[in-house]
C-alpha cells in the first residue's frame, strides 16, 4: 500500500478539504483509497479534524466526482463529490470540487446538497458554461446510479474493506 495525500480544491485553485491515505488498489471503477478513523484533515489551512469513522474512497479514472463510502458511526453510507476528474500526481491525487454533492444516508434517504453553494459559487468564481452543465450532468447521473445502485454505488467498495 501506498501512502498518498488527497487535496481537493476549490474552482481558481483555493485548497479544500486536504488529508492523507492510503492506495488499496485498482479495479474497473478507479484507485481505492482508504482513509481510516482518526485521520487528520484540514478544511483549506483551517483547524485540524479528526475523522472518527473509516471512509473507502474511490477516484474514478475519467468521471467527474470522487465518491466516500463511509462505515458507521458515520452517517452517510456514501458521499459522493461531484468534481473534475481526479488527478494523480507522484504521491497526490487531486481535483476541483465543484460544491453539488450526492449522499445517501444510513436510512436510505437519498440527498442532492449544496445545490445553494454551487449557485453563489457560479457567480462568484465564474464557472464557465460548460463546467456548470458538465456538473450538473454528473449530479443527475450520480442521484441515478447511487439510488439504483449502479456500478461501484451496488457495493464494490467491501471487498476493500477487507484488505485494510
């Protein structure tokens, strides 16, 4: 396994949520990722967080979001970004967040968030055009499949579990 450092950033290139991980491996959905409980992360340089649940991720090779599947206490099951395709760079993988995210909770309710943020930020940041319909493309596209449990929404994420 491989020790690798996640950073998203903002549009105009402001740092994000930051943290380490570790690479599981790859298979036919992208790189998984695992990010154990009590993982120090920082929103941008803002105060460290200490994460009490172990999250999975997974960063697709060529989509437009980077998904967390979550285990309990937490309480979404899976959290997906919607974001510009994940970049790896020697030991960092980064990308945009584009706000819209996609959640399904424990209860199985299933949510679209931050559609308010993703609003100021197209005025304030100046999202172009085609990045604004590209991310809300990908936010439909992801309430489908998280909801219909498509692809790696349909449990691909346990057999990583395992490996940690």
């Amino acid at each position: 396994m491989t020790d690798v450092r996640v950073v998203f950033r903002k549009y105009g290139g402001a740092l994000h949520w930051n943290h380490p991980g570790r690479v599981l491996g790859e298979d036919e959905h992208g790189v998984w990722v695992e990010v154990p409980g009590g993982t120090v992360a920082r929103k941008g340089e803002g105060p460290p967080v200490t994460w009490e649940s172990t999250a999975i991720m997974l960063f697709p090779r060529n989509a437009w979001w980077t998904a967390s599947f979550n285990t309990p206490p937490h309480k979404s099951e899976i959290y997906v970004d919607v974001t510009t395709v994940p970049e790896w760079r020697d030991d960092e993988v980064t990308m945009l967040d584009l706000d819209l995210d996609v959640i399904r909770l424990r209860d199985g309710r299933l949510i679209l968030d931050d559609e308010d943020e993703f609003a100021e930020h197209q005025a304030l940041l100046n999202y172009p055009p085609e990045l604004i319909s590209r991310a809300e493309a990908t936010a439909h596209w992801l309430l489908d499949a998280v909801r219909e449990r498509k692809g790696p929404f349909g449990g691909a994420h346990i057999q990583w579990l395992t490996i940690t």
